[in-house]
C-alpha cells in the first residue's frame, strides 16, 4: 500500500531564499516520516535572476515535481490551486533606522489627521455651531473655548480608538481592525490579479506556439 502525502497551500507565503523547497511554501504531512522529511526538503522553483518581486506558482507543478520523483507516493493537494510567491531579500536594518521611519509614518500620520480634521469643522463651521449651542443652553456668550469643545476633541479620540479597535498593543476586542480588514482585502486583489495575468499569459503564449 502506497503512502499518502498531504501537502496544504496558502494564497500567499513570502521567502528570502531565491532557491525554494516544498516546505517554504507547503504544509506537509504524512505518517512515514522519511517519505515527509525528503520531500521538504525537494527543491520545487527558483526565483529567475534572484529578483525580488511576486511569482505565481502553481500547485500542479508542485505536485508533478513531487510525483516525478515519488511513483509510489500518492499525494493529496490542499488549498489554492495558485499561490503567490513573494521573494524579499533578508534586510539588516539597524535598529534606530526602524524607530525613525516609525516615527515619520505617526508624525505624517499625527498631523494629516489633524488637517483633515480642522478643515472638515472649518467647512461645516462647527466654532460657530458650538457657539450657538453653548449661548442657546446658557443664556451666555461664548468668549472662548467652553465645555462643548473639550468634550468634542475628547470624543473624537475615544471615537477612533474604538473605531479602529486598536491603541498601542492592545486591542478592544479579538475582531480584526478595519486597517487589517482593509488591507487582507487589498492583499486578495493584488493576489488575484498576479494570479489572472499569469493565465493570460500562458494562453497567449499557447495561441502564439499553435
């Protein structure tokens, strides 16, 4: 009786070898651990050129450089038919470079959501709004800033923390941030649209040979 290998892919794996093995972009298992342990290790794709960048590999392909190699090892494939392959090379940043690009992205970050802010309640003239309120409720003309504004900026704090479910390196709650959300969903086209442009290449590729 032949043994069965189950090999699982996912949509996306990254590396930072040009020289791929199965186990760099496969989950693998099977109860004979020396029919497991040799395919880990089985070279399935190189990266051309060693340039970084995304690749499609197909999971047909894996699984012939397997069966070429394994007759009589049955294998049982799992997951996308086409993975994205992200090659980047293995980067040794020094430490005070990473805290300054963080610092760069919370500065840009800290003032365009100020802007944004103060031009939206400029547009809707939200000082005078306030002012009306406060001398509508009070009886009183507003001199300066009152109770109104506090409370707003403190809300406005308090509303995009919960909003964006996430305030330093906690979380509010186990759901996924929007920013995540947002960017799994952008990360599924990128993928889709690599993995579309690759089979149209092939066709034109096979239209062009007949």
């Amino acid at each position: 009786m032949s043994e069965i290998l189950y090999i699982q892919t996912e949509k996306n794996v990254e590396v930072q070898s040009p020289e791929i093995y199965l186990q760099d972009v496969a989950k693998l298992t099977c109860k004979d651990s020396k029919v497991l342990n040799r395919n880990k290790v089985r070279k399935v794709f190189s990266i051309p050129n060693g340039e970084p960048g995304r690749y499609v590999v197909s999971a047909v392909d894996l699984v012939h450089a397997i069966a070429k190699e394994e007759p009589n090892v049955d294998i049982t494939h799992i997951g996308e038919a086409n993975l994205v392959v992200t090659y980047e090379k293995a980067k040794h940043q020094q430490k005070w470079y990473s805290w300054l690009k963080t610092l760069l992205v919370c500065v840009l970050t800290f003032f365009g959501g100020a802007f944004s802010i103060m031009t939206f309640n400029t547009d809707v003239d939200t000082a005078n709004l306030f002012s009306k309120i406060y001398t509508q409720f009070t009886g009183e003309i507003a001199t300066g800033p009152t109770i109104l504004e506090f409370t707003y900026s403190v809300g406005i704090g308090i509303g995009v923390v919960f909003f964006f479910n996430h305030f330093g390196k906690g979380k509010l709650t186990q759901d996924p941030t929007p920013v995540e959300v947002q960017m799994r969903l952008y990360e599924d086209d990128v993928n889709k649209t690599l993995i579309a442009d690759k089979n149209r290449s092939k066709k034109t590729q096979k239209g062009e040979n007949a």
